[in-house]
C-alpha cells in the first residue's frame, strides 16, 4: 500500500492539522509516513498545502508533482493541482467558493460541502475533520480507531475532551459525500 | 520498541539535544529552522535536565557564547539559517582555531543575501571549504531524515568531542520542516563537573594547584608556535578522513551511472533511481552522510565500474567540485540543480539524468 495525497487550501482552514493527523493515524496503523508542508508567510489567508505519503515501505521522495488523492478547498489550490492527480486517482472538493467545477474524465470526483455540515453539527471548527471523513469513506486506508489514537497524538490533552466532537464531525463526513464522477 | 512519534525534523534536533545531555543552546530565531528553540522552550528543559536555553541578541552573540560553555568543557550547540549562518563564520573560525569542541546547526535556505526561506543547499562550500577565514575544516554531518536529524546531534557531538573540533549539521528546509516519525534514544545525563575536568583536561574548569593553567586561545604571534598549531589542526582533519567517512549507497553494486545527492534531494534521487530500475537503466545513488570528510575514496573505489556520474543539487554545483576531484578526469561528471528554493521533482531528476547519459 502507497498512498500520496496533496490537501491544499486556504491558510486557517486546518489544512496542515488535517493532513497531520492523518500522518499520525498512519503511524498508529504502522505505516510509514511523511508530511511535507508548504512553509511561509501562510499563517491565515495565503494559499496552505501538504503533502502526505502513507505507505507500507520506507519512503523515499517527500516531494511529488502526482497524487493519488487531491483534497481541495479552494479555487486556486483546483486550478494548481486538478492536473496532478494520477489516472483512476481521486479529487474531492469543497463546492464553497468555487466557481470553476474540476474537469477531469479520468478520475473520480467527489465533494464534499464541508463548510455548511461543520456548521450544521455545531462545530464549525471541526470543518477539516469532516472533510477526512470524506476521503476516509472513499479510502479506507486508516482505520476509525487509528484515526481516533491519531487524533490524541496530534492535539494537546487539555483538548482531548473535544475528541467525541472531532469523532462526529468525521462521521458526518463519511455521510454526506457526493460522488459526482466515478470511474 | 521504543514510542515513534511524529515531529519536524527541527524539532526532533530540539529533544535530541535535551535528551543527549547538551548543557547549552544560544539561538537567535530564522526561518526555516525557528522550531529548534520554540520546541526547547516549550519543552524547558532547564527545569529537568538544567540545560540552559537563550535567546540571544545577534547570531554574532549566539556563536560567541558557544566559544564561551565550549571553553569551560560544555557541550554547547546553536542553530540557525543561512544568513545567520554568514554571521557566525568568524566565532566558527575561532572557535576551530581553539580547538573547541560545539554543534552548529544549519537549516539552509536559498540565497546569496536574504534570498529565500525556501530550501536550498548553496551552503556547502560556506560549510565544507571554511566560511570563516583561516585553514580549518568542520565536521558536516548532512542528514535526510527527521530521525537523522535526531541521531546527529548526539553523533555530532560526540564527533566533535573526538577532534576537539566543531561540528555541524548542515540540513536543508525540506529536512527540517517534514514530518516523519522518529524514534526517541534513551535519555543520556549531562556531564558533571568531576567528568568534564577528567575528559576535558584542557578545559577552563578552575585552576588547581597540581597544574598549570589552560589557555583557550587562537592566537599564537610566535611564527614556529602558530606554524604547529596549523600542523595539529591538518593532523586532525586527516585523521577525520581516514576514520569518519560515512555514505549510504544505493542500488551501486551492479550500476552503471550513480547520482550524488545528500539531505533532502538524496530522498528526491532514491525515487528517481526506482524508476530508472523500472526502465532498465542501471543507476545507483551515493548518498554522502559526511560532506567533509567526503566519501572520495569510496568514489574512487566505483569509477571503474561507471560510465558517468552525476551531482544533484539545490545549488549551482558546489558539492559538484567535490565529486569531479574525486573522479579525476576519468568519467563525465553531470550536473543537475535548482535553485531559488524550487525543489525538483523525482521525474524532473530523472529526465535531465537521461539527457546527460544521451548528449
């Protein structure tokens, strides 16, 4: 198993949180993994990406000009990198804010209205969360219980009450995708 | 097996260096390496371990209060990026010329000037040929991994404790700010003062009437005196290449054509090497671990078997000098980089490796 994922978005939208805590539910599945962030003046607004590689080998190049998955949660992070996934990879997008809908015939797309169900639950701060349900739903590559171990590593344990949150925002995730494109 | 946790590489230097018994860090924050000193704050190691941390006002100061703890026989460490780097270049030359023992961390980014905060590895040369003035070397220690960035720090002490000498790790920012899982080592304590002034008879630990007393200095206006201190030092280097070379090298045994890569872009080329071996084309890689001593014998070693080789890097072929004075003339010696703090792609090293061999 080799998985490489971008998940690219605006600066403040959990990108790089989203992105590690999957690394970490790969570890706590005994994976291999790397995370490779873009760094710089992102903090919040700028345009934020990661690259994550999860595999059952040792990894070799952190840095990837084609994915697997894309997840995307905005228009310029689309145009930049809908061309980067491979044939029979997977695209899932967030429909807020976008106006350009991803092109692609040979790959599967999905979205997923993140913003809108994180605030429906209650927990718009869990948006990056349900997103990972999403993609979760389609590639089951971690389990919910690594998920779960994964999700206690990478936050603070004085946040840790905040995890059954967290827990229903992935599920809700997994709920409500919608496949546009499926090969 | 010992917990894996994932962390930067940056930060993975941070508990490294508490965990091996560093007495001292002094740092002034740069991008792409500032998660050195935010990890050891956050961490407060001189609550447990007493290891001292601070900030100090300039680069310029940090190095000079390495000079300082390396004195007195501490083992003392500091890091910085690129620029920061160009201004501690007169503490390391000191600092080499007294034969000091410290660790010096360099996270580079592109330059010349204040270039970029993206990675890069134009300071090769600053780092392998000297930077400060004077004929000194340091021991460059490059890692690839966060976990080797963890495992330097105690290797790069104890390196630069053999040869009374600095030492540096000079990482990149692919290296220092990836995340991968790294292993922690078992806690070393920090040397008390009875260990240091047994280990360290040199050292400036207070005068006692059974000796006379230590000078830590780099000057020397006696011609003859200051003729042998320089004999010592290259006696010092060459015993460096004839006992601490290290390299990894990759599917070289049956190649035909070997990429030189170190830190980030050495992981770049792993890739690059899979998919040559897909296409039958036999290329090896030669990862060197130490930039100086460089692993020129081991090169030497491989070019009868060769038919070119070449050097990928994020600068404009500085560690490519290194690897055509290993090979002599004997081979074509390629070259391939980026620069401004662009990071190639595997493929992109793989197309312009394949038009190197069919020019």
């Amino acid at each position: 198993m080799k998985e490489e994922i971008i998940i690219a978005g605006f600066g403040g939208q959990g990108v790089l949180s989203m992105g590690k805590i999957l690394a970490y539910s790969g570890i706590m599945q005994g994976q291999e993994v790397t995370w490779m962030p873009s760094y710089g003046p992102e903090m919040r607004g700028g345009t934020a990406n990661v690259t994550v590689i999860l595999s059952d080998k040792k990894i070799s190049s952190p840095i990837l000009s084609k994915f697997d998955v894309a997840i995307i949660l905005n228009q310029q992070s689309l145009d930049k990198f809908e061309e980067g996934v491979k044939p029979g990879g997977l695209l899932i997008y967030d429909p807020n804010g976008i106006t350009r809908l991803p092109e692609r015939k040979d790959i599967t797309i999905c979205s997923i209205s993140a913003v809108d169900i994180a605030a429906e639950i209650g927990n718009s701060k869990g948006y990056n969360m349900v997103v990972l349900g999403a993609y979760l739903k389609l590639r089951p590559v971690v389990t919910l219980d690594n998920v779960i171990k994964g999700l206690k590593k990478s936050i603070p344990e004085r946040h840790h009450s905040l995890i059954p949150m967290n827990e229903k925002a992935i599920a809700a995730g997994m709920e409500r995708l919608v496949i546009h494109n499926s090969l | 097996m010992a917990e894996q946790i994932l962390m930067k590489g940056n930060e993975a230097i941070a508990h490294a260096a508490i965990r091996c018994g560093c007495d001292g860090y002094f740092g002034y924050p740069i991008t792409p390496q500032s998660e050195v000193m935010e990890t050891l704050m956050d961490e407060q190691p001189w609550e447990t371990t007493g290891m001292v941390v601070l900030q100090a006002e300039s680069e310029t100061s940090s190095i000079n209060m390495l000079y300082g703890g390396a004195s007195c026989g501490k083992k003392v460490m500091t890091s910085s990026s690129s620029p920061g780097l160009s201004l501690m270049c007169e503490g390391l030359s000191y600092l080499a010329g007294a034969e000091l023992p410290c660790l010096v961390v360099n996270v580079v980014r592109g330059g010349p000037g204040l270039g970029t905060i993206q990675p890069g590895q134009g300071d090769y040369f600053q780092a392998c040929k000297g930077g400060g003035h004077g004929d000194y070397k340091m021991i460059v220690l490059a890692p690839s991994s966060a976990q080797e960035m963890y495992d330097f720090v105690d290797l790069g002490f104890e390196l630069a404790f053999k040869y009374r000498n600095p030492a540096m790790i000079l990482a990149d920012g692919v290296v220092g700010q990836m995340m991968e899982k790294v292993e922690l080592r078992p806690m070393k304590p920090r040397w008390t003062n009875e260990e240091i002034i047994k280990k360290m008879p040199w050292a400036t630990t207070g005068k006692t009437s059974d000796r006379k007393q230590n000078v830590i200095t780099s000057l020397a206006l006696d011609a003859a005196v200051h003729e042998r201190l320089n004999h010592t030092l290259i006696e010092k280097y060459k015993k460096m290449e004839d006992e601490d070379v290290r390299f990894e090298s990759i599917q070289c045994e049956d190649a035909e054509h070997v990429i030189v890569a170190y830190g980030c872009m050495s992981r770049i080329c792993e890739s690059t090497i899979e998919m040559a071996r897909k296409e039958g084309i036999k290329l090896g890689l030669l990862r060197p671990i130490t930039l100086f001593p460089f692993p020129t014998k081991e090169i030497d070693r491989m070019v009868p078997q060769l038919k070119s080789m070449m050097s990928v890097e994020l600068s404009t072929g500085q560690m490519l000098e290194d690897v055509k004075l290993a090979v002599n003339g004997r081979l074509p010696v390629n070259f391939f980089g980026r620069l401004g703090g662009i990071v190639p792609s595997p493929e992109e090293v793989f197309e312009a490796f394949k038009k190197s061999i069919n020019k």
